[in-house]
C-alpha cells in the first residue's frame, strides 16, 4: 500500500474516533441561525390508524393497501410499490462485483406520494451502517420525512478517481452501482425523483463530487464534507447545487491542496462548481457561528447555489455538535435545492 494511504488510514481513524456522536434529531439549535421549523421534504405523517414502522426483515405486504374506497391518487402519484418502512438491506450484482447497501424509510412514508431520497457515502474504511451513525441521518430522517440510503463501498472505498484504494486502483464503476441502487430503490419505493440528493465523508465526499459530475441527470444537489473533487474532467448534464464543508486543519484531505493523495485544494473545487454552474457574483456570507463561516454564491444557471462552509481550526471530521450540526445544515440545503 502506497505511504500516503498509510498517513490517510491512520489520521482518518483517528480523526473519526475522536468525533462525540451526534445530537439527536431533536436537540437544540443555536435560535438565530436555525429556521423556525426544520425543512420538510413531504406531507406530513398519517393519521394514528397508519401501519406502525415495519421491522428490518418485514415482508413487502406489511406495508398497509389503500381501502378499497380510497380516492384515485393524484397525478403523478406511484402504483404497485411494495417497499416496507423500516430498515432493509439488500445485496445485489453490479458491473459483475456484489453490492450491499440498506434502505431506510420514515414511520411516515406514504406509497402514493413521492419522497425524496439522500444517499451517505461513508469515508475509506468505513461502511454504510458506521457512516449513519456518525451522521445521524436516519433520526433526521424520521423527522423530515424521507427515505435514505447506505451503501457499502468495494475494500470500504469508493473509486471518487485518484482516491481511494481499492476501488480506484480495480477500476470499480461506483457510478454504475449508483443508477442500479437508485433503479432498485425506485422500483420499491415510491421515489421523488426531482429530490435524490447526495452527501458524504472523506472518500464519500469526493465521491459524491463525482456523482454529482457524472449522473446529475438523477442527483439533485450534493453535500460533501472533508473531500475534494478527485477526478481530471467534470462535466455536469445540468448546474448542480453543492454544499461543501471542509476544516482548515484538515491533514487527511488539506484544505490547501496537496499531501500524499495530492488532493485539489477547496479553493480550486469550489471555483470549478462556481464556473461549472455558471455563477455570476461574488461569494456572500450565509451563515455565521463561532468558528463556522459559510459563504454563498446563489446567482447562478437554473437556480443552482454553490456554497462553501469553512471550520477554522477543524480537522478531517463531520461536524455535529457545536457551532455546526453538518447533516441538519445538509439537508435543508437539500429541501431547497430539487431538479428544476
């Protein structure tokens, strides 16, 4: 294994161990910064007599029918979807190789109705269920109203382009597994297809980056943390909204650029999204709080944004507790972010 792998594994480990877990969907957020209300993505939950959360292993007709003299659904509205509530985890071939990954869905989910979808693309040597944990996202979830996504990368890593190993250096078509994991999860699930979004950590972040160059005829927006674009060439179908979040005293992915992985600087990744979503004025504070600063440039093609949240002194984590709660900042940017 190359040395800068070695340097990655190491700090990235200790970088992750050293996060306090974060706060529940519930907690409190500082009142000047936060909405009011949350960002919710759908209706809201059914009445008391709705079928009660499905466990893991429920079988797809756990999933209530509508009464016979239900009304026609709306325009628009899914048929035939048999997808439970709950958690389910499912194992399938893609590009020849077997992929895992579990779908998460709200106690509130309606099969009629569309519901948005965010995939959590985890950081090398990790996995779906440790990258849910550290984010949070399934709580939040509940509370907004929206399905989410873990998969599980080929060697715990994703081919985001030069990094990481295993997976860029076997050529694994991570983009691929994506289109067959949204095409599955659309055929269970009645899917917003106007409202899959994308957010990750470290290896997830830039593979999110990738996602978001490569199928953003089917990624809303992105919201990568500690991960850089890794990949020569990017080159969108549509102006993608990017939300991203890096620490200055990132040493597995600097925020300068460089190291052993040669990663591109924020500065740079930030600027390609900027011209890449043909943006037209100057970065603009968003959001201030101890030692976050977000800054925004929002004119810019088809509704796109494209914002950068910097944590002085932050190392490679996901910020949780604090000055910045990462996911629920994430998906807010999300709820105002769909396809056009």
């Amino acid at each position: 294994m190359p040395r800068w792998c070695l340097l990655v594994c190491g700090v990235a480990l200790a970088a992750c161990s050293g996060e306090d877990p974060p706060a529940a969907a519930d907690a409190a957020r500082p009142a000047d910064d936060v909405p009011a209300e949350r960002a919710v993505f759908v209706n809201p939950a059914p009445d008391a007599d709705a079928p009660d959360v499905a466990p893991p292993d429920a079988a797809p007709d756990d999933v209530a029918a509508p009464p016979p003299d239900a009304p026609t659904p709306p325009e628009g509205a899914c048929v035939d979807r048999v997808g439970a509530r709950g958690d389910t985890t499912f194992r399938m071939m893609s590009g020849g190789r077997d992929r895992t990954f579990v779908v998460h869905v709200p106690p509130s989910y309606d099969r009629t109705r569309p519901t948005p979808v965010v995939m959590d693309f985890h950081g090398w040597l990790g996995d779906g269920g440790a990258q849910a944990t550290m984010t949070g996202l399934r709580a939040e979830a509940d509370v907004r109203g929206l399905i989410t996504v873990h998969p599980d990368g080929i060697g715990r890593s994703w081919n985001a382009g030069a990094c990481c190993t295993p997976a860029s250096t076997s050529g694994v078509d991570d983009v691929q597994f994506v289109r067959d994991l949204l095409d599955r999860v659309e055929r269970d699930w009645c899917v917003d297809r106007r409202r899959v979004h994308a957010m990750g950590f470290s290896n997830g972040a830039g593979f999110s980056h990738r996602l978001a160059c490569e199928l953003s005829e089917r990624v809303a927006s992105i919201g990568p943390v500690s991960g850089t674009v890794a990949i020569p060439t990017c080159a969108p179908r549509r102006p993608v909204p990017v939300l991203h979040t890096h620490g200055t005293l990132d040493v597995v992915v600097p925020y300068l650029g460089g190291s052993f992985g040669g990663f591109e600087a924020v500065a740079a990744t930030i600027t390609r999204w900027a011209t890449l979503d043909g943006c037209s004025d100057a970065p603009t504070e968003s959001y201030r709080r101890g030692n976050v600063r977000c800054a925004t440039q929002s004119r810019c093609r088809e509704g796109a944004e494209v914002t950068l949240c910097t944590v002085t002194n932050g190392a490679h984590a996901w910020p949780a507790n604090g000055d910045l709660r990462a996911t629920a900042h994430i998906l807010d940017f999300f709820a105002r972010h769909p396809m056009p």
